[in-house]
C-alpha cells in the first residue's frame, strides 16, 4: 500500500467514487468530501499528501480553499472544473496550483498526473534532505542587489526578505544562474512544471508578472515573441 494519502473535493459523487476507486488501485489511501467546508478540520490537523480540488463548489471554491493551503504548504495540489476556460487555468497556476484537468476527464490521465507530481516532489524533497557535505558548495547567489539563499529558499532585495511561492522561486532562481539568456516560454515550462506540463505558456507570463509586482525593479527584459531573460547590464522592458 503506498503511503500516500489523496484528499479528493467535488459535489459530485459519482466523480469522488471515481476517483478514489482508480487511486486506491494504484495503491493510494484516499478520502473524500462533498465541500470545502467538510474538508477543513482535515486540512487543519492532518492535512494529507496531495488535494485534489473541484473549482465550482457550494461555499468555498476550489481557489480559494487553494489560496488557503498555500499560505503555509507546498503540497501537490490538482485543480479540475467544468469550465474549459483559460483564465480558469491561469488563476488555478497562479494560486499555486501544479495541475488542472477539465471535465471530463480521463481517470488514468488523473492517476498518471498524481504519479508525476508525488515523483517530481519526491525528487525535491530529496535534494533538499541531502547532508551538508554532498550539497552544491554554492549556498546563495548575487546580482546586483538581489540575493538569494538557496539552502534556505529565501529571496533578498535591497537586504528586505521578499517571500515567494514555490514556483515563484524556482524561475527567479532559473534567471539568476544565467544571467542574459534568453529562455523560451516552453524552456522555463519544462524546467519549472516538467516536461508532462500541457497547459498554456501564458502561465509564465503570469509568474514574471507576479515577480515584477513583487521586486518592481527586478531586471527581468521581455523578449518579444520568444520569453525572458534577466539583465545584468541596460534597463529591463
């Protein structure tokens, strides 16, 4: 039995016994709810492994019980909807999603999903657990007056802690470790979601908004029709 648990969120039933039936083949514990508000005491004091979230709910909705989680975890999290609507989506990544799935969908595209992402989380909590000594000997990186801590995932500006989402993180740190290359939109959807990542690369443009809101004078230059890069030299667009 894996020792994963999956918490899984929808007001439709059918969709829940679904779910839980083809995650616990895969050999996942699973539990259920009809609500966001049923889930809560859960998420409050023995919060699982990985949520998967329905957007459209009665009371709460998925992103904000998603806005939620993230204030304090950075559990896997799988949004899924009725609605194919891009902004959906975008909103979805923004709040701290890893994934979204529209109804209807494929159970086994579900469980591979579920598979990448406890694989993908594995393999970074890995890194983080490694002793001391087999650690890069970097331990932060500089540019100007940006810093970043890299043991401790900790971003400086101007010696003031700016605090990041995960993925907010890892392309910030992409930029830093090399300063003036361009990278495509599709390049920093691989390095930050993985290569399994089907969504639009608009959620890029969304992260490099939410940086530019945060460090307002971040040299990050927008190169027209390809992506980003961060500028050690010249103005940023």
């Amino acid at each position: 039995m894996n020792a994963y648990q999956i918490a899984i969120v929808d007001d439709d039933i059918q969709i829940r016994e679904i779910v839980e039936a083809y995650m616990q083949k895969e050999g996942y514990r699973t539990i259920s709810f009809p609500s966001i508000e049923d889930a809560w005491e859960l998420w409050k004091s023995d919060p699982p492994d990985m949520w998967i979230l329905d957007i459209m709910l009665p009371g709460m909705n998925g992103f904000e019980f998603c806005r939620h989680i993230r204030k304090g975890a950075e559990v896997p999290i799988i949004m899924i909807s009725a609605r194919d609507e891009e902004v959906d989506k975008i909103l979805g990544l923004e709040l701290g999603s890893d994934d979204y799935l529209t109804k209807p969908f494929s159970p086994r595209e579900l469980v591979a999903r579920v598979n990448r992402l406890f694989h993908r989380f594995s393999s970074i909590k890995q890194t983080k657990d490694l002793p001391i000594a087999a650690a890069s000997p970097r331990t932060q990186l500089e540019i100007g007056e940006l810093r970043l801590l890299l043991e401790e995932r900790r971003v400086f500006w101007h010696d003031e802690e700016i605090v990041m989402t995960l993925k907010e993180y890892q392309l910030l740190q992409t930029l830093v470790e090399h300063p003036n290359r361009a990278f495509s939109r599709n390049d920093l959807l691989t390095l930050i979601w993985g290569d399994d990542y089907f969504g639009s690369d608009r959620a890029i443009d969304d992260l490099v908004k939410r940086l530019r809101r945060k460090i307002k004078e971040l040299p990050v230059e927008t190169v027209w029709g390809h992506g980003y890069r961060l500028r050690t030299e010249g103005k940023a667009e």
